[in-house]
C-alpha cells in the first residue's frame, strides 16, 4: 500500500492537514517540508520555482452550503460552495440549486480545486458536520448511504494517475494477500442473565396472539430462570463462527450503577447487570482470549465522560485478562466530541469503535469513510488512537434497515477497499427469541467473504495498520 512519492503542503490549518493526513496514510505516500524536492505540491498558490511532478491548486471556500458534486459516477452532498472553473478538460460538475458548473480542472500536471478537498475530508472526519448525517432527507440518506471522504480521495487519486500513468500501480490501497476489504465482527456482552427483559417478552407475546411463544417465556421465568439461561450464547456464537472460518471482538461491559425503580432508563441500565468479576465470567473471558478472540472494553454507560471511571474499567478488565486491553466501544454509542477522544487517548486505547449509527437512524457511514481513521483530539491534535467506524447494527433491522441495505454497504466498502465494522450483540444469537438474527448475520458474513473480504480482530488490523 506505500508509495515511494512524496507530498509538501504549504497550508498550515488543522483540518486541511487531517484531510491530508487520512489521505497519505491510506495510500502510503510520505510527507516532506522541503517544496523543492516534492513530488506533489499542495497549497493555495503555487511558486513559479515549483517543479513537483503533480501540483494541486486550492481555493479555499467560506460558504457553508449544501451542494451536490458528480465525480466518477457518484453523486455526493458537497458541504461548501465550491468557485466555478472554466476551460477544458473540466472534472467534478456541481449542482447548487439550479445552477450547474464543474468546479475541478486539470491543466497538464495541475490539478485546480475550487474547493478545499483536504479541509472538507478533514471537518467530515473530526464531526464537524455530524448533524448532517443524521437528516432525514435527500442530503442524509446520501452521506449514510456513500462514504463521501472515501469518494473524495479516489477521485483525487484517479487525477494523479492520469498525470502520472506509469505510476498507476503505486497508488492503491491493498489488505494482506491481496483481499479487497476488511471485516470486523463485535459483539457487545451488555447481558448475560435476563431479568425484568421477561416481562416485555411476555407482553409481547400476549399483543402478537403467540401462544407457544407465551409459553416459553413464563416457563423460563417461573420454573427455569437460573437454569436455563437465554443469553448465555456464546457456545452458540462460537460454533457459527468456527464453521464459517471467522473470529470476532467482545467487548465485556463492567456497569456498577443503582437501580431506581422509579425511572424506566434506570432499569434498562441497572436491572440484571453482570458483575465482571463473578468467577464464571471470568473464566468465560479468559476461554475466549485462549481460543483467540479478542477481548476488548464496552465503556459503561456514563464513562464517555468520566477519565476515572473509564481508566478504572479498563484495569480490572486488564487484570482478568492478563494483558493490555487494546478495543473500546462506549455503551449505547455515548460519544462527545469534545470529551470522549481526550478520555480515550489518556486512558490508553489503540482504538475505538463507537461512532457509528444508533438503531433507529438505521445503518450507514457516520464520518464518511469506511476506511480507519486517526481521532482528532479536541485541542485539534492528531492522535494515534485509531476509530473503526461502525457501520452496521443488529438494532438497526429491528427497526428500519434492511439486509438489502446491508449488502449495499457491503458492496460500497468492497468498491473503496475499506474496513466493514459489525455490532451482533451476544443475545441476539438466541434463536428462539431473536428467530432471524442469527440467519441475517450468516448472510452478511458468507456475502462479505465471497466478495474476498479478510476478516481479523479490531485489535489484529489495528496491528497491520500501525505497522
């Protein structure tokens, strides 16, 4: 995946360089402060002394306004009014209302961008246009639906390999072997006993007029809860996994709130939690790391926010496990962009795996890529904590998404050669309860292999990329 071509940006701006810096480590190109000696010269004026092989003009753009690019087949929201340019071999046609222009040009070894692509790849990726992703119209369904970053960079790659043809097989992005995409499979253990779950069980059962399924729900409560124990999947999981050729991340969930039993959230939070630290979790844990599953940290509830209470999470899981505790996802996605990073770098992780779409926005790209990313720390810093984002939930099928939108994403991370992040959470291997869960998540693993997807660990492919 690295290139031997060097880079010299003249712009010195905190997301104009994160926009870069994603760009030049998906493609392995090296930065140099020298201009003289670059192979490709990045900056809002270009010197006259300037002889880089591929030169990039930039406009910078103030107008915050949603416009819609064409490039290479693919229509994307535009967050900023790009400037019109004119002439020949025009590239990137803009609709803004119903005006439309190119705003891309290529003047022999030129590239002249209307627009800041590396500001615009850097504000999508630091969450600057967050609430945008979560429209309900034209405008969010596209940036859920197409990894816009992803679509910027190849476009801007597929430029520089016409300048530079018999460069062309440098600049791609290649897993190990050769695979096309990466898939990570996760699962979130928030329960391992059910409790008060068995009323709403039972209540459903009663409105949907299923009776053997009433049956099984109030016999499990009266007669056989502390028997039989409907959560407790991971043999099952196990199986499933070992017979398609997969191995997955768990992320264990260590909550120490009271119950109220007067709020509804206290007892969705606190009723029927797991103690971490009960000898059969452990040795469940352990099981798992042995038979080389990864094991990872899901933050408890108010954590996101909470250095202390995080860092004290993370070493009793350390403690069980024995070794370092590399993986957190925040329970229910809690995520502040202006906290949650700090915490995350300080406490120690090497990667998150939080931002993703909650279950009732449905599935798709949260910060624009499917590829992994470098978090940006609030004080603009570039960390090395590493984000994958989640693209794909179980919750979200029980609600609006569809498999068919999961195999669109599927094919949309095998087109731009990204990571396909996976939430099943543990209970939902329960076939009795959850009846189509286990077959949907067969269906997207079997399609995501046949498309050569390489499957890892969060924590494993974090590895690969550092290295």
């Amino acid at each position: 995946m690295s290139s031997n071509k060097t880079i010299y940006c003249q712009i010195i701006e905190p997301y104009v360089n994160y926009g870069l810096e994603h760009f030049k480590k998906k493609y392995g190109f090296k930065v140099t402060d020298n201009y003289l000696n670059a192979d490709i010269y990045i900056g809002y004026s270009i010197p006259d002394n300037c002889n880089s092989s591929i030169q990039v003009l930039l406009f910078p753009t103030v107008l915050d306004k949603i416009c819609h690019l064409t490039v290479q087949n693919e229509t994307i929201p535009l967050l900023k009014k790009p400037i019109k340019q004119r002439g020949d071999n025009l590239w990137g046609s803009v609709t803004d209302d119903n005006e439309t222009y190119f705003c891309i040009q290529l003047v022999k070894n030129r590239i002249i961008f209307g627009f800041d692509i590396f500001e615009e790849i850097g504000r999508i990726l630091a969450g600057k246009y967050d609430e945008l992703f979560l429209l309900k119209d034209e405008v969010g369904e596209k940036l859920k639906n197409i990894p816009v970053v992803d679509v910027l960079e190849k476009a801007l790659l597929s430029m520089f390999n016409l300048i530079l043809p018999d460069t062309n097989n440098l600049y791609h992005f290649t897993w190990p072997d050769n695979h096309k995409f990466a898939l990570i499979l996760t699962h979130d253990v928030d329960r391992v006993y059910k409790t008060y779950q068995y009323l709403p069980s039972i209540i459903n059962s009663i409105k949907k007029g299923k009776l053997s399924e009433l049956s099984y729900h109030v016999k499990n409560l009266f007669f056989k809860h502390g028997q039989l124990n409907p959560y407790w999947t991971f043999e099952t999981i196990d199986e499933l996994e070992y017979s398609l050729g997969v191995k997955s991340s768990y992320y264990f969930l260590n909550e120490k709130g009271r119950l109220n039993p007067l709020s509804l959230q206290s007892w969705i939070l606190f009723r029927g939690i797991y103690n971490i630290e009960n000898s059969s979790i452990k040795n469940l844990i352990n099981k798992l790391d042995r038979a080389g599953f990864e094991i990872g940290l899901h933050g408890s509830y108010y954590s996101f926010d909470n250095f202390e209470l995080l860092k004290y999470e993370k070493n009793i899981l350390e403690m069980i496990v024995n070794k370092k505790v590399s993986g957190i996802r925040q329970h229910y996605l809690n995520y502040k962009i202006s906290v949650t990073p700090n915490i995350h770098h300080k406490v120690g992780f090497d990667y998150d795996t939080t931002i993703g779409f909650k279950p009732d926005d449905g599935v798709g790209f949260r910060r624009g890529t499917c590829f992994p990313f470098r978090i940006m720390l609030p004080d603009l810093r570039i960390s090395n904590l590493w984000e994958f984002p989640l693209i794909i939930m179980d919750g979200a099928l029980d609600a609006k998404a569809t498999i068919e939108d999961c195999v669109q994403l599927i094919d949309q991370v095998e087109k731009y050669h990204g990571v396909l992040t996976i939430l099943w959470h543990t209970n939902r291997f329960n076939n009795r309860e959850y009846p189509t869960m286990i077959n949907i998540y067969k269906e997207i693993i079997q399609i995501a292999k046949s498309k050569d997807a390489w499957n890892s660990t969060a924590h494993e492919i974090c590895s690969w990329l550092n290295k």
